[in-house]
C-alpha cells in the first residue's frame, strides 16, 4: 500500500486540494504541493510503521506465550487451553520493551538489534501523534532524535571484500570463478533528526525497513529454545540465499 499511494502522488496534481464526492466537501488548509506531498507521506508512513511495528509486537507474544508454555509444560488440553488464555492477555497488556526484553534474554543467539525494534516505535508514535515533525519528547533529552532501524544487505565476497547488490548489479565472482554466492545479512542503519524535522523515508527505504523486521521476526521464531527432545533451529545470520553466475 505504501508503494501504491506514493506511486499515485507521484503521478498526480497535488497544487490543488482534492474535491469531495456527492454534496460532501471538506474546506481543506491552504498547500503548496511540496506541502501537500508531505503531509500525505506522513499519514501513509504512520499506518505503515503502525502495522510494522505492530506485526513485530504480535511476534514477541507469540514468543511470551510459547516460552511461558514451555516452562509449564501443562500435560491436559484443558490446561494448555486455560494456561495459553492467561499468557495471551497478559502478553497483549505488556508493553512492547518488556516483551523484547523477555523474549531476547531466552533466544538461544539474542537478536543483532534490538534496540532498532525501539527506535521504530518511537518513529510511529512521533508520526501518528505529531504527523511527523520531530518534538523534544523524541529526542529524550539529546540534541536530536537517532533513529536506527534494519537494513538487508545483500552482497557477495570478491578479492575478499563484500560487494552490495543492487537492482540490475552484475556479480563479478574472483578470477577464476564462474559463480558467486550471493549473501543476506542484517546490518544497522542511522539516520538523525532535529526538532522541527520532518520524518520522511521513501517507498524503498519503508520496504526494506518492513522485510527487515520480517526478518527479525524470523529470527525470533527460530532461535526460540526447542522443547525437549527436538533439535535446536539453526541461528540466523548472513547465509547465502542463492549460487549466482
């Protein structure tokens, strides 16, 4: 939806406010179209990181209510029903930094970036209550409000190097080689806003974001500890994805 509402703006006139339908007309605010653009990016991003953040908030209660299972270990179908409806409430009215912080200190590898799960929290809160623009709540004291979150990064190995693909790269494995495995890695990316800055991102910066945060739910998932008698989930980290010419 974020690609199909930003591709739209791009390919309409946005110097004039939008008409209502049928008798319905709302007086809208006088906007440049740079204005206008804005302020529609803000309110789409806002439901994007909303549903980004909530989705990764989802996964943590999974985690809360499977660790707690595993830890009870209920031998009755009734007790897994009436234990597994306690651990979901519970884990819906706990806040977001205390179900990380609970699932992360059991996962068998803790997650590479936690604290970028945070950050992306405070960049939805900053967007759905303050349409963006950074206030001194954001920045918690600091000069500027740093907001970290997950980047994927894709690349492969040369003269003992890392090479970032990107859309139409072309692999140059070593002298000597006709293939190149292509690798997949999580890596911290830092942007910094001031007080009165707008949040912006573009389509692609906000899809990367969302498929690093699929990732980190995966990550969660498998390195969960298994129960007893299964084999321990392999942990994640960069792994080749595909052999490429």
């Amino acid at each position: 939806m974020v690609d199909f509402a930003f591709a739209a703006m791009a390919g309409t006139d946005l110097s004039k406010a939008p008409q209502g339908t049928n008798f319905i007309n709302f007086k809208a605010p006088e906007l440049s179209a740079g204005e206008r653009k804005a302020a529609y990016e803000a309110w789409i991003l806002a439901r994007g990181f909303h549903d980004v953040v909530r989705g990764a908030k989802e996964r943590l209660e999974q985690a809360y209510v499977y660790l707690g299972l595993l830890d009870k270990q209920p031998e009755t179908q009734e007790q897994i029903d009436s234990l597994t409806a306690r651990l979901k409430l519970k884990a819906q009215h706990a806040g977001f930094e205390d179900l990380l912080a609970a699932a992360n200190k059991r996962l068998i590898v803790p997650l590479e970036f936690p604290s970028a799960l945070l950050s992306l929290q405070q960049a939805r809160n900053c967007l759905e209550h303050r349409g963006g623009i950074v206030g001194a709540e954001d920045c918690k004291g600091a000069q500027t409000f740093k907001l970290s979150f997950p980047r994927i990064k894709i690349f492969y190995i040369r003269d003992g190097g890392e090479v970032e693909v990107g859309a139409g790269s072309i692999i140059e494995p070593d002298e000597g080689q006709t293939h190149a495995a292509i690798m997949i890695r999580l890596e911290l990316q830092t942007r910094e806003f001031a007080v009165g800055d707008r949040l912006s991102f573009s389509a692609a910066e906000f899809n990367s974001i969302a498929f690093a945060v699929m990732q980190m739910g995966e990550h969660i998932a498998n390195r969960l500890p298994p129960v007893a008698g299964d084999d321990a989930p392999p942990a994640a980290g960069a792994r080749p994805i595909e052999t490429a010419k």
